[in-house]
C-alpha cells in the first residue's frame, strides 16, 4: 500500500503525516509505504485544492484538514 | 486524552454535551463583566476609579468577551462549513464567463472553508480547471476579506447594519477588483505552469467531483469534531494578536485624549481613511487583533468609514500569503492586485463617511 501525504511542507502537513505514522504503528500495518508529495503540480494533479490532502493507493481520502490517528486508522482500514 | 478525543460516539450524546456546551457559553458570557467586577474589585481590592485598575478590568473583560465570541463564531461556521468543499465550489465556477462568475465567486469565497495557507493549491486548481482568473481573484480577495470573524465580532460590537454594509462593501471590491484585474490580461503574469496543468479540465472535474464526496460522509460527531479542531487551531493562532489588539485598545481608551484622534483622524481630516489603509495594508494582524482597536477608535470619534477601511485592510492583504502566491503570481500581478484592493478599501472607506456622516 502507497499512502501520499500532500502538502508544501506546512506545519499542518507535518502533523498529518505523524498521525498516518502512528496510525499505521498502531493497527500493525508493516507493508505501507508513506510518501510526501510537496510539489504544487503533483499535489493540483491529485484534483484537492486545500492542503494538507491524505491519498492511499491513488484515492484522494481526506483533503483540507487533519484527522488524527484514529480516524487515519479507520481511513486506511475501509481502504484496504 | 484531549477533548476532541473525549467526545461521545452517539447522536443523543453529542446532543448532550451540545446543549450543556451551549449553557456554559451563555453563562460564561453573561457572567464576565461582574466576574471580573468581583474578582478585581471585592476580592483583590483595587479602587475602580483608578486607571489601572479600569484599565486591568477592560483588559481582562474584553479578552475573555472576544475569546468567547471567537469560540461561539468558529465552531458554529467550522460545523457549517463541513457541508461545503473547495473542490465543490470550483465545480460549480467551472465554465462560468466573467462578471456572473465573479459575482459567483466572491459569494463562494465567503460561505467556502479556506485557509490562506492553501491560496497556491487553489489557485492552481480554479485556473487548471478552466475558471477564468480574474473570477478566481475575485474568490481570493471574498474569502479573507468577508470572514466570518470579522463581521460576527462587527456584528457583536456595532449592530447588524455596520456588519451588513462591511459585507456588502467587501463583495463588491471583490467583484470589482477581480474583474479589472481579469480584464487587464494577466495572464503573462501568471508562471506558466499553471496554465499547462497536467491533467485535463474533464479529469480535475472528475477528481473534484470525487474529492467533493469526502465532505458528504462526515458523520454528525466528524463535523462536531472538525468545529472544535478549527476553534482550537484558529485560537492558537490569534491569541497573542487578540491580546495585543485588546491591550492597545485598553491604552487608546484610557490614556490617548479624546481631541487626538478628533485632530488627526477624525471626520474633518480628508486623509484619514488613506492613513488608516496606508496603516492596516502591511500591519500584520487578524480580525480578532483589529477589533479591540476598532472599537477603541469609534469611541474616540474616528468615523466608521475610516475604521472599516482600516479592519478590511488588515484582513484583506497580508505578507505571508504574497509571499506565498509568489509562487504562482509574477511580481506585476501581485502589485496590481494590491493596488487594486487598496484603492478599493480607500474608496469604500470615504463612501461610508459620507453615508454615514
């Protein structure tokens, strides 16, 4: 599984993808890759339009605020 | 464990602590100014006829008035707000000509959930998606300009025609301002990796339409949620801009003398609303912060063309988000568009005084 976070780098982005490193320690998922997409034309290319934006294997899940680890567990879970 | 963590899962439960949330507001509110008056005055013993003491009380008072009524404003918006997305509000700018879309596009950028940190992820995106650009300034200039705490705490401190007319005035000078600026040709001023987005319009449109869906999921306890995450964010934002603007407001009421800003910004002075934007424009503050202030000033006798001059260009224009656009505006276009907006700000601002007077 490929999980992006997209953002420029804002603290916002940062918090989101320490939910999605807990969230991923948590339910014991071993085989995830998380990647940052920071890069204003790849992020405008995944169709969001407000950052941070939660993307797992190609699908836009969350854009625009930070759900914390629990709801990205469930997120990541309903994914799968 | 935070609060947001400590909500009920239930519909009944959220109920509850909705309604037990809302009578702790209520009280709050209704009870700070004698809260403060027994707490500073029976129980520490200061003398209310001294200017400290007065002046402790009015910082105390409207710190904790203001951090209430930003609270109540954001979460009640934040929860609104969950029902509307960016992505929507771009497919339904998606095609529309210049003037109806600009039109359509200051009202979105008001009622849309935005954060000026996303200005550049959006621009892209209406621009990408075929929304002409002075229509997407347009959305950009509506959405800080017209916020929904600048004009709940207008609304609290000078009444719902004061709060209307600044809203009616903000739209206008996006309307306007946009569509000046789309019809100056600015697209050589924009970096052209905008305008060659790497998907087509169709495709954005698909994966908006896509995007759009995430805010229908929400569960009822998501959104109660998101509205506390934004009270929380937004708050731990503004503090130190609120505590400043209130304690400036404190200093203007009790030591500035009256005949000051009579002298110097008041009605008979022509150049009072350029000082007040020329003041405002590179201040970087919020609405929060600019509000103390504002009601400070009316109470000396400033006018209210000259102060919401001044509070729109607070919120209107700041640093951070130029430099941010930076990257997708070129130099020229940026300048326009400040000018634009000032001149706008300044014309609105002598209308009110003449209205007004």
């Amino acid at each position: 599984m490929i999980i992006k976070v997209l953002g420029s780098g804002c603290a916002n982005c940062v918090r989101l993808e320490a939910n999605v490193k807990e969230a991923l320690a948590a339910s014991g998922i071993v085989d995830a890759t998380v990647e940052k997409v920071t890069d204003y034309a790849d992020i405008a290319a995944y169709g969001i339009m407000s950052t941070p934006g939660l993307v797992v294997d190609d699908r836009v899940l969350v854009s625009g605020r930070v759900p914390d680890a629990a709801e990205v567990a469930q997120l990541i879970a309903s994914a799968r | 464990m935070t609060i947001v963590e400590r909500l009920p899962e239930t519909k009944s439960g959220i109920g509850a602590v909705s309604v037990v949330a809302v009578a702790a507001w209520v009280g709050a509110y209704s009870l700070n100014e004698r809260m403060w008056d027994w707490l500073l005055y029976d129980r520490i013993g200061l003398d209310a006829d001294t200017r400290v003491a007065s002046a402790l009380h009015f910082f105390l008072y409207d710190t904790t008035k203001i951090a209430l009524l930003l609270t109540g404003i954001i979460f009640v918006v934040g929860v609104l707000r969950t029902f509307i997305t960016i992505e929507r509000t771009r497919a339904l700018l998606g095609g529309k000509r210049e003037g109806v879309g600009n039109v359509m596009a200051a009202g979105l950028g008001v009622a849309t959930p935005f954060c000026s940190c996303s200005a550049v992820p959006a621009f892209i995106g209406f621009v990408g998606a075929g929304v002409p650009i002075g229509v997407t300034l347009s959305f950009l200039i509506a959405s800080p300009l017209v916020n929904e705490i600048a004009v709940g705490l207008l609304w609290t401190a000078f009444g719902w025609n004061i709060a209307l007319m600044y809203i009616a005035a903000g739209l206008t000078i996006a309307i306007v301002a946009g569509w000046v600026l789309g019809r100056m040709g600015v697209e050589r001023w924009v970096e052209p990796f905008v305008l060659r987005p790497r998907t087509t319009p169709q495709n954005l449109l698909a994966t908006a339409n896509a995007a759009a869906g995430i805010g229908s999921r929400l569960t009822p306890q998501l959104r109660v949620r998101i509205g506390l995450q934004e009270v929380r964010e937004i708050l731990g934002k503004v503090w130190p801009y609120l505590l400043v603007g209130v304690a400036l407001g404190g200093i203007i009421h009790g030591w500035v003398p009256s005949d000051f800003f009579a002298a110097h910004a008041g009605p008979d002075n022509p150049f009072g609303v350029l000082v007040a934007v020329a003041i405002g424009v590179p201040l970087y503050s919020n609405a929060a912060g600019a509000l103390p202030l504002v009601e400070a000033l009316a109470d000396k006798g400033v006018p209210m063309g000259t102060l919401l001059a001044f509070m729109m260009s607070v919120v209107a224009l700041s640093l951070p988000e130029m430099i941010l656009l930076k990257r997708v505006l070129k130099l020229p276009l940026l300048g326009a568009y400040t000018a634009v907006v000032s001149v706008g700000i300044i014309a609105v601002g002598y209308l009110f005084n003449a209205i007004l007077a």
